[in-house]
C-alpha cells in the first residue's frame, strides 16, 4: 500500500476484535514515529505502549473527561498509546516567536504511527478527550512531560473494504477550495 492509499483508506475505528497486535508489527509501528522528522531534530517525545488489559480497562474510567461514557469503547482496544512531549531548548526559544514546535513535533509522530498501522490492516482512533493530570498519574509520568494526544490501535472488528479500513464509509470533507489559498489568505484558489 503505498502512502496515498493509506491515507485514504484511514479511518478513525473504534470497534476492535481481540485479535492482538505482533509484536513484530508494533515495532515496525514504533519505527515510523521513531525516523519521524522534528524541529531542530530534538525529538523531545515519548511513547509509552499500553497494552496491560488491566490498565486499559481504567483509562475510560478513570481518564474520560465529563461523562464517564464518552470513550467507553476505548477499553476494548488491545493497545493504546499515550504520545508524550517535552520541550527542549529549542522549543522554548521557538515559543517566544509565537511557535508551537513541541505540538508540530509530536503531532508528526503520532501521524507517521497512524499511517504505518493502516498500512499493515491495523485501526487507530485518536482520543483527545481525557484528563491530563489523571492520566499521568495512571500511567507513571513525569512532571516534564504532557500528554498530547492517546492512539488506541487494533484489528478492526468489522471486515475492511476498498472503502475504509474496517468497512467505515470516509467522513465529509470540506472542499480544496473552502481551505486552500494561494499566496495570500482568501485568494486565488
Ligand atoms: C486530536 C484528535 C482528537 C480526537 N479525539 C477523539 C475522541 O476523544 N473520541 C473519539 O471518538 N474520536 C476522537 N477523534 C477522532 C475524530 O473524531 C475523527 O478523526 C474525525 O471525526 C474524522 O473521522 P475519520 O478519522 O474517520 O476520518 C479525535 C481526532 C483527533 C485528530
């Protein structure tokens, strides 16, 4: 599959068989993040792997912002992972020019990671919906660290088709011409 034919066929699957993942697999998965490019090559991120059922089970009870239901089929993921930044010098220097390079930085990653797992049949969900503080605390990590963003990964439950992984119909898409412009905001599309 090459990359314009992951990235098509994405999508965000959020119903998972038990089926786990191999391990050989997820290291490839890690990989992708690991070669990923970041400001000043910094590499200022950490990926911690959960894939403890015991652990999984509490992130939707214990993590779920407002209504405890909000990602209930988040326990059903056989691996989730937490991406991690910190910011290095860099970071901050970049900041004081009104740069967010820590957010690019890791955002990269995690998208290098969803792309390497579609391309091996395997479906993610970005979940942004957590809370922070109670989630370190979970998971062990350190004050100079921030969760960015948690990627639940598995086999979908439901069989893929040329549509979408997992047999999910694509999301609407506002058009080029809403979000494009050349030169200048606004112009010449
Ligand atoms: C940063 C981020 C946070 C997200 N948080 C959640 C979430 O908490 N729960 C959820 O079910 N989906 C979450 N999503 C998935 C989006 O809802 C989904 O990507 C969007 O609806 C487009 O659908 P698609 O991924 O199938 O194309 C998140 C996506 C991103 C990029």
């Amino acid at each position: 599959m090459d990359v314009f034919e992951a990235i098509r066929w994405r999508r965000s699957v959020r119903n998972f068989s038990p089926q786990k993942i191999e391990h050989e697999k997820l290291l490839q998965i890690l990989e992708a993040a690991r070669i990923a490019p970041s400001s000043s090559n910094q590499q200022a991120w950490h990926f911690v792997v959960i894939d403890d059922p015991g652990i999984i089970e509490q992130i939707p009870k214990q993590v779920a912002m407002g209504t405890k239901a909000i990602i209930p089929w988040l326990k059903d993921a056989p691996v989730i992972i937490a991406g991690c930044y910190t910011k290095a010098m860099t970071h901050h220097i970049a900041k004081l020019f009104g740069h967010e390079n820590h957010l690019v930085d890791i955002s990269i990653a995690m998208t290098h990671i969803v792309l390497a797992a579609t391309a091996l049949n395997i479906g993610t969900c970005f979940v942004g919906w957590f809370n922070e503080s109670k989630l370190k605390r979970l998971l062990n990590i350190p004050r100079k660290y921030k969760i960015a963003v948690l990627l639940a990964l598995g086999y979908p439950a439901d069989k893929s088709t040329d549509e979408g992984i997992g047999g999910i119909a694509p999301r609407s898409r506002k058009s080029l011409k809403e979000i494009v412009s050349y030169n200048k905001f606004g112009e010449n599309f």
